[in-house]
C-alpha cells in the first residue's frame, strides 16, 4: 500500500513515501548487522490513508524496542536513533527549521539568545561569553553525537534532563552540552578558555565523562543548585533540629539528596530541663524529616531523599531499626527515610567476641562528663565508652542499658533482609581515611554512602532578644557538599586517553565550586574550606568483558585501573593548586603532612609498579600542595548509566537481560557489549558476595572517599545468616568504608528492591 497521503508534524498532507521512511530506517539502523526489512513489515500493518508522520515514527520505534534481546542487543540502539529522530523533528518544526534545508544546530548563538530571553538559561552566557566565542562555540558541535543512545537513554534524556519550555522539550543533546562545557569553563584564563570548553564537550558528548544529575538537570537553568550531595547534623537543641530541618527542604527544593546525623539528639525517656520521661527521642524528629523530604521537591521531577544515621551506641538504636519494617507501632515508622548506622570498630570486635554492648543517651554523657560522645572515633573513642561501660556497671548512669552485641548485629541483619536496609558506615574506617581529621570527624555520609567528610551542627552561640525579635545571632557549622562526575570506563581504551579524561573531570569538579550556588550558607563555607570532589566510575563491568576478564578474576586488573585514576587524578589537582593555590584546610592535613591515602612515601612506593609516579606526586605535593582535600567516590549511577550506555558503577551487572519499567510502559535492556562478550559478563546475583567484597577492596585503597557497595543475596543459593554476617564482617577487616543497600533474591523469585539513588551521578 502505498498510493495515500499522510499528515506532517505541521497538519499538512502529503503522498506517502517509502524512500522516506528507508531512509529514516537507513540512518536508525547504519552500522548495525540487523534485518531492517523486519522494521518495513512491520509498519505495512498500520500504514492507512491520511495517518500521521509522528504515528508511522512511534509505531517504528516500538518495533525496534520489541525486538530487543540477548541475542540482538543492537535493536535497543535502533530504538534510541529513532526516539532522538523524533525529538529532532518536533524541535526543528517550533524553530520553524526546514531539516532538507539546514541543519537543527544552524546558530547556536541565536539559539542561546533566544534561551536567555525566555528564561530557559541563565543571562550568565551572555555576560562571560562575546558573540565571536558563542559563534566559535556553535563550530564544536558534532551532531552526530545525538545517535549514540540507545532507547532507555534517549527517552531519559529527554524526559528528565533536557530543558523544557511552555510544554515542549526547547533544547536538543548537543545544545545542552555544548552550554553546560561554556558554563564549565566560564571563570578560566581567556587564553585557554576555548580549548577547554571544545575539550569539556567532546568528552561529556562522546561519553567520556557522566556528569552528576544535578549538573544536567540545573547547569544553564537560572538559579539552579549543581551540588549532588550534602550531609548535615543536628545538634540537641530545638533550635537546631528545626534548623536541621529548614535546610532539609532548601537542598531537596533544588533536587540534591541529604545525608543528616542524630546522634546528638537526647534518646526517649530523657530528661528535659531536669524532668524525667520527657524526651520523645530521635524518632519523633525523624518522622518530621520524612515528612519534610516528601513534601519538598524539585519542580515535581524529583522527590526529596534523606538517609538519617544513627551512632550504633544511642539508646534509640532498636527503634531506628524498625522505622521502615512493616510491623509495630506506625505512629514509630518513617517509610520514606534511608536509616544508615554508624558503627565504630569496637562495637564489631564486641560482636566477634559475643560480648555486651553498652548504648547511652548522649545528654547524659555531655551533661555528665562534658564529652560529645558523636564526634568521638577510634582510641578516644574506645578509652572513653570503656570508662563509660564501667560507669554503667557501677550503676552511675541514668539512661543506659546493656545489649549483645551479637544480637544487635543480628536485628540490624533481619531489617536487611527485610527492607534492603539500614546502610551501614564504619565509622573509625571513615575517619582513619579522612584527610581533614585535623580539622573535625566524619559523622556520616551522603545517601548513596560515597561522599563524606567533616560535618559540624551549626550551634547558636549567642542569640538576643529585643522586642521579641532576634537582632544577635551567630553560629558556627558546616554542612557537606560534594559535586560528582563518573568516568565511563567502557568508553576509555589507553592509559593517555584515562589521563587525560581525569584532568577534565578534576578541572570540571573544581570550577564548579567557584560558581555554584549553594543553597546553605554552611555548604558555602564546606566548599571553600575543603574544596570537596568526588570523581567516581561507571562502566567497570563493560570494560572487563572488553578485555575478556571475568568478574571473579579481576581483582588485580582493577586494582592496578584505579591506582592509575588515582595517580591521574591527584597530579591533576596539584597542578591547579599550582596556579590557584590549595584548599583553605590545606595546612595541617594528611596533604601538608605528606600522607596521601592513609599512607607515606615509603609505604605507597614500596610495592607499587609507579614508584617514579608517585615519588614525582609527593615531591610536587611538597611544592605546591594540593587543590581538593578529597577527589574520588563511586556513586551508583543507576540512571546516568542509562544515559552513557554503559554498565552502572563498578559492581557487577544484575543481570545480562532484564526489562525496566517505566511509567510509560517496559523496556528490555542488557549490557552494551553482551552480544559479543557474553561469557564475561558475570551477574552479581550468582556471584559469592564476599568475592565482590574483596573487589571493592581493591578499588577502595585508591578511593579518598567512598564506593557506594551493595550487596545482593540470592537465597536460591541456600544463602544462611552466617553468610552475610561473615560478609560485613569481611568487609570490616578490609576497610570497606560503607555498605549501601542490602538486596535478597527470594526462593520464590522475587527480590527486594532498592529506590534510585537521585542525588549522586545518577
């Protein structure tokens, strides 16, 4: 059939040609081994007089998406052209562009003029950039860069990230890298300033580097928020928590996710001003935090997300346990927090020795002996809770009470199981490996348990009253913040290339603390004390399998990657510290000190293949210091990954087929190269979750800050409790900084699930 007319984008009707639509399929499916006659037949089904162009484009793509499986993975990138073919179409017809005549991308320097004028970007390109740069600019842009999605990616891309305007999408892929690489580089020298903005755009449009969600979702909007993570901590006050709170919504309005510690906060049965049984505890406030987090969003895109953590040793411990079990009181349970406990190692050496485990209410020890049990760690920790143990055995503690340790692991285990939860965070492993600890403790971490560093409650030390309006008031405090980007390693074939991509990423991270927004003052003043970064990973799984390395093996090939990441990215942020000088901290650190990583020269050179690398680090670090007190975490990157077409974060893959849905329905997916390199693909579920622990560790010796671990259990394998608590024991001993969500496949096949992390690279 092909004597009919259809109806254009426009409302016009015109003769149907096959030529067109060959052609269309010609481009969709160029340099893929694919029957794309498949793809003519189908749409013989549907063809009928006066239908429309946009019916005939849509029922193609589904055609694509259906056919997608293990063993014709290509159809999914079919299905992503022609996604992007249409998003190109429907833009082209509201520019009032003729595709036959010129191309989408014809002036990018009207195109921004014309964002500005409409409030899609910030007047901010227009003020750092003159007309003959925005031209220059217009030059870099590769349209052949919008085909190399698949069709989860391109339907995410446009869904979430590409700036909308009056109910249609305004901008296309390139424009919005092309924009976020000026806004990048919008500070630097003029001298270099073009070279870094081509540099920064041929890597974020060819995948090299996956920037953090809110960088794509906010970098080039007006007064957008870029900032990934935050972690903040509430003091035992009620001018505190409510504060705490305030800043709770401020950071979920523009979409970052909030890690928030409570440990300050007096346990249930407290006393208040000396009266007995008046404290609610820590639940109470938690369930105001949920509530809050719910509450506040970013623009209905994205909901607000807190992980709360609790120090292991606070009398509230059991019923934070149960704040997302489905059981017990519901006026006790707050199904939108991510619990996380912190656990120091002495609570751990208890369990393997099946001791008790004293837990305390923190007003008592700070009324008492004048100590803030939460920012204790390691020996001081351990000296004081034992004077404390003795205390309470001598019946001169108020609130105490004294549990097994090895029970409390085991309730701890049970809400895994049953929730995917809590997060666990080692706190001694945390701050052991800070390089601030001369600067305060960690507390806690972010939501998805990468990102951490020192956090301080902001204290209200002198607040006066007149008219019953406050006119004095200062405070002190800082709140974490960390701005992300992942590497896609698939995407990386030599060690030149890797350098280069990790100075981009480091010059990218580090820029972007100069101009950011931050939504707290106290995240204002973490960014210029610490200058915190986290360059993360994706694609780990993709590059194994390119290299015909099975998971299981990898253990030394991945250690020698990411010792490369790290001597390339820390001789990056030495070389900025070079012309712009160090972190505010900077004196007093493990840096000053010459201790990176936990370790001095000797240490890091004795058994190291790049002694002469790292020798030349620690004589320029003598130098010239170092510009980010922290440079590397792996996010989970459950989405961006999506986007880059690669495997998520370095774990393992799921599975090698599997099916996502979507609200608009469910898309089958698999790993880029399972077509080829399907043996090499190892899936995590049938993976003995120690081996990946020993993985992690690996990674972890390279990594300043975190990886975001989760585990999965597949009790299918006759898993038993002792196998996980061998693996976080095991994890423990290697200095697993973090472990994030705990998942269990069922002997009936279902599965616990996790929620997407929103705040990282994802």
């Amino acid at each position: 059939m092909t004597d009919f007319q259809i109806i254009k984008r426009n409302g016009s009707p015109e003769n149907y040609s096959p030529k067109k639509l060959n052609h269309i399929i010609e481009i969709a499916t160029a340099g893929f081994d694919l029957p794309k006659e498949d793809l003519i037949n189908d749409i013989e089904s549907i063809l009928k007089e006066n239908i429309k162009s946009s019916e005939i484009l849509g029922h193609l793509t589904l055609s694509a998406v259906k056919r997608t499986d293990v063993l014709n993975p290509d159809w999914k990138n079919v299905a992503g052209r022609l996604k992007i073919i249409e998003l190109i179409k429907n833009t082209s017809l509201k520019r009032g562009i003729n595709l036959k005549e010129s191309s989408i991308y014809q002036n990018y320097l009207q195109y921004v003029k014309n964002a500005v004028q409409e409030k899609v970007y910030t007047d901010v390109l227009l003020e750092k950039y003159s007309e003959a740069e925005l031209i220059e600019a217009g030059k870099f842009i590769n349209p052949d860069y919008d085909f190399v999605y698949d069709f989860a990616g391109a339907s995410l891309l446009i869904k979430r990230y590409l700036c909308e305007h009056k109910d249609y999408i305004f901008e296309l892929p390139q424009e919005m890298f092309l924009t976020i690489s000026l806004l990048v580089e919008q500070n630097e020298d003029k001298s270099v300033r073009m070279a870094q903005v081509k540099d920064t755009y041929e890597k974020l449009a060819n995948r090299k580097i996956s920037l953090g969600t809110p960088f794509l979702m906010n970098l080039r909007r007006p007064n957008g928020n870029l900032s990934s993570c935050f972690i903040t901590a509430m003091d035992d006050s009620r001018e505190s928590i409510f504060y705490v709170i305030d800043q709770i919504s401020a950071i979920s309005k523009f979409g970052g996710g909030v890690g928030c510690n409570v440990s300050r906060v007096r346990c249930k049965g407290a006393r208040i001003r000396g009266i007995k049984n008046s404290s609610g505890g820590v639940v109470p406030w938690i369930r105001i935090i949920n509530d809050t987090a719910v509450a506040v969003n970013q623009q209905g895109k994205r909901k607000g997300a807190v992980t709360v953590s609790l120090d292991v040793w606070h009398m509230d411990i059991e019923d934070f346990l149960e704040l997302r079990t489905e059981n017990g009181d519901q006026r006790m349970k707050a199904y939108d927090i991510f619990p996380q406990v912190i656990i120091p190692d002495l609570f751990m050496k208890k369990v393997e020795k099946n001791e008790d485990w004293l837990l305390v209410d923190p007003n008592e020890i700070r009324s008492k002996y004048k100590v803030e049990i939460a920012d204790l760690w390691g020996e001081k920790f351990t000296k004081f809770y034992n004077e404390l143990y003795m205390e309470a055995r001598a019946g001169k503690l108020e609130m105490f009470k004294f549990i097994s340790a090895k029970e409390l692991i085991k309730r701890v285990m049970k809400t895994q199981i049953e929730t995917g939860m809590p997060y666990i965070a080692f706190k001694d492993t945390l701050n052991k490996y800070n390089p601030n600890k001369h600067d305060g403790a960690i507390l806690g971490t972010n939501l998805c348990t990468e990102s951490h560093s020192n956090v301080k409650p902001t204290k209200f030390a002198d607040r006066r009253l007149e008219g019953g309006k406050i006119v004095a008031e200062s405070f002190e405090g800082l709140v974490h913040v960390c701005n992300l980007v992942s590497i896609n390693l698939s995407t990386i074939t030599t060690d030149k290339e890797l350098d280069s991509v990790c100075q981009t990423s480091v010059r990218i991270l580090d820029n972007a603390i100069d101009f950011t927004e931050v939504p707290i003052l106290e995240g204002l003043q973490h960014n210029r004390r610490y200058r915190t970064i986290g360059i993360g990973a994706m694609g780990l799984a993709d590059k194994l399998a390119l290299n015909n390395i099975p998971y299981t093996n990898s253990a030394d090939y991945v250690d020698d990657l990411f010792e490369k990441m790290a001597i390339y990215n820390i001789r990056a942020s030495i070389n900025i510290a070079k012309k712009k000088g160090t972190f505010e901290a900077y004196k007093g650190s493990e840096w000053d000190k010459r201790i990176i990583l936990n370790k001095d020269r000797t240490e890091m050179t004795a058994h190291s293949k790049y002694a002469q690398e790292w020798n030349e680090i620690y004589d320029n670090l003598a130098k010239y210091g170092i510009r980010n007190s922290q440079l590397a975490a792996i996010a989970p990157n459950t989405s961006s990954s999506l986007i880059q077409g690669c495997t998520a974060s370095v774990l393992p893959v799921y599975s090698k087929f599997f099916v996502e849905t979507h609200g608009k329905g469910s898309v089958p997916n698999c790993p880029p190269f399972i077509k080829d390199k399907f043996w090499f693909y190892q899936e995590n579920r049938n993976i003995n979750q120690t081996v990946v622990v020993d993985i992690m560790s690996r990674i972890n010796k390279w990594i300043d800050t975190g990886i975001s671990v989760e585990l999965i259990y597949n009790l299918n394998r006759n898993i038993r409790a002792q196998d996980i608590y061998n693996t976080i024991l095991d994890a423990w001993k290697k200095d697993i900084k973090t472990l994030y969500y705990t998942r269990t496949i069922q002997k009936d096949g279902s599965s616990s699930e996790k929620e997407e992390c929103i705040s990282c690279a994802s």
